[in-house]
C-alpha cells in the first residue's frame, strides 16, 4: 500500500510536516534500540491528526466520529486479530464498523481468548490460528495492541480507514502493516561484503512499491537462536533455512486465508506448543530475568524469533539469492 495514499484526507501542509515526522522517526528506531532523543515522534504524530493528545492511549469520541462516519456496514466483514497484554484498546471503537476484532490477551484468565503470558505476540497469533484454522475469513491482520506504538507511522484506527484488503492476496498472501522502522534483510549467516542490497530485484520493489521506506541488512540478536531451532521446529515445514531474506519490523500483518493453510494446522499446533515450552524453559534459568518486555538484549525468546520468520512462514517472496549465488 503507497503510504502516500494515508494522506488524502488532510492538508497539505499536515501531510508535509507528517511525511517529516515519519522520515524522522523510522531513521532513529529499530526495536529494541535505545530512542535516540526525548522526543516522541509518534505523539507528535498524533498532534498532527488532531486526533488526540501527547501520551493519549486512545482518541476520544468526538475523534472517532469522522472516522466512523465514513464506515459502509454493507462492506466484506473484516478480522483482526489483536495481542494484549494490559494496553489501553479504547482505540478499537474508532474501527471502521465492517472489522470485527478478537482481541487475544494474557492478563486475565477469566475473560475471553486467555493465553499465558510468554511468547509476546507469537502465541497469540498462533493460539488463533490454531482455533479456528479450519474456519479461517478470506485474510486476517495480526497486530499489536498499542495504539501507536514506536513503529506505528500511524495510530492504527487511522490506518484501517484506509487500508486495502486485497493487500495480501496481490502479495502473494501477505503484507506487512506500514512501519517507521526499515524493513530488514536479514542475514543468517556472516557474510562478505556485497552489491548494495538496495539494487536486488526484490528489494527495489518493494521501495518502488512504498513497501519499504527504507531498507537495511542486519543480522539481528535473535539469529543465533533461529539457526539453533531451526532444524527441529522450522526445516520441516519450510525447509533449510535461507541465506537472506527480506521482512518488516515487528509483527504485524494480513495474512490471506491459503497462505496460512500452505501448511497443515499440525504446524501451527507445534509451533505455538514450542512457543510457549520454549519460553518457559527460559523464565525458569538465570536468563529469566532478562525476558522483561523488550529488555532482552540477546533476543532468545520466541516472539523475537518468530518476528524475523513470519515472512518466511506466510510469504513466497521473502528469500533472496545467496551472496555466494550472484
């Protein structure tokens, strides 16, 4: 989706000095990186839609009245689904009224789609799938409960005004949200220099495609941990790991219906038993303590694992060609 297309609906000047914040923003993050000044960019953001307040964590009603007006209850039904932990969901009223969110959530076992708190997003998002695998709607978005968090260009009720939901299906089944963070290559392996990742066929689409707004080749903390696991909770079903590929920060995406199924629901019940044992296993060594929300350094648990790989399990575009191979 051109993010460009997000800004039809204000002024110029508003999109212009938007347009800035977002540049602004996804130069100075990367999850997990120290924020590289006091400044909120996303709160500033906000400021720009008029749609709330520094620090909000939802809009108010008269906020969502211009959104909602423009809703059409005869469109398609829409699902999302949302992981929770304790954030402020207020924002979801503000949804066009075609989308039908489930909200997956860790803090309270007698409410609705209670999933124990390890895994971050990962084990929600399979404990859905795992559920209603065999009743799955055309496409669901997976995203994070925050209303605009770090990586969020957008506070996400804004987004989904205009989101296009043939997205994923035109992607070859599935398509990131927008994010303020570069989309990543990712390297599972040391390797030499090499042409500017930028001129890859792939790459430079998904830049001409307003995919990515920018593009960076990393290795992150977490590889370790997917070159360790991936022979006996991956190779399987996805076969030797690759070399490279492409992916967007942070988890959150549309997924069409046969994508998910390009894999039995024996998979995804593995999977998400591995996401929670995995983690488990973890809390209960020394390096417990480490595991606080995004205070891991090392990356060792399975939601930053699975962030890196969703690509690979959802997507048939995401591998590029061996360095070696060029």
């Amino acid at each position: 989706m051109n993010l460009l297309y997000i800004f039809v609906s204000f002024t110029l000047s508003e999109a212009v000095r938007a347009l800035d914040v977002m540049r602004r923003a996804h130069q100075g993050r990367m999850r997990g990186a120290e924020r590289d000044s006091p400044d909120n960019y996303m709160s500033e953001y906000l400021n720009v839609l008029n749609s709330g307040k520094p620090g909000d964590d939802g809009p108010d009603d008269k906020a969502c009245n211009p959104y909602n007006a423009t809703g059409n209850v005869s469109e398609p039904r829409r699902t999302m689904v949302v992981a929770k932990y304790d954030e402020d969901v207020s924002w979801l009223k503000c949804l066009p009224p075609n989308i039908d969110a489930v909200v997956y959530q860790s803090k309270d076992s007698d409410a609705p789609n209670f999933v124990e708190n390890v895994g971050n997003e990962a084990s929600k998002y399979l404990s859905y799938i795992v559920e209603n695998y065999e009743n799955l709607p055309d496409s669901v978005m997976f995203l994070q409960a925050g209303r605009q968090d770090w990586h969020d260009p957008f506070p996400k009720e804004v987004l989904l005004q205009k989101w296009n939901w043939e997205n994923a299906m035109d992607r070859g089944g599935m398509a990131f949200l927008p994010t303020a963070a570069p989309c990543l290559v990712e390297d599972s392996v040391q390797l030499p220099l090499h042409a500017d990742v930028k001129s890859e066929p792939l790459v430079a689409a998904a830049l001409e495609k307003h995919e990515c707004l920018e593009v960076t080749e990393h290795s992150p903390p977490q590889m370790e941990t997917v070159r360790e696991v991936w022979d006996s909770v991956f190779s399987e079903a996805l076969g030797p790991l690759p070399q490279r590929w492409i992916t967007h920060c942070c988890a959150q995406f549309e997924v069409s219906r046969d994508a998910i199924r390009q894999h039995p629901a024996s998979f995804y019940q593995s999977l998400l038993s591995w996401t929670m044992s995995h983690d488990k296993e973890l809390l209960a060594t020394a390096y417990g303590k480490e595991m606080r929300r995004n205070h891991d350094s090392q990356r060792r648990d399975a939601g930053h694992v699975l962030e890196v790989t969703w690509a690979l399990i959802f997507s048939n575009h995401a591998v590029l060609p061996d360095v070696s191979g060029k």
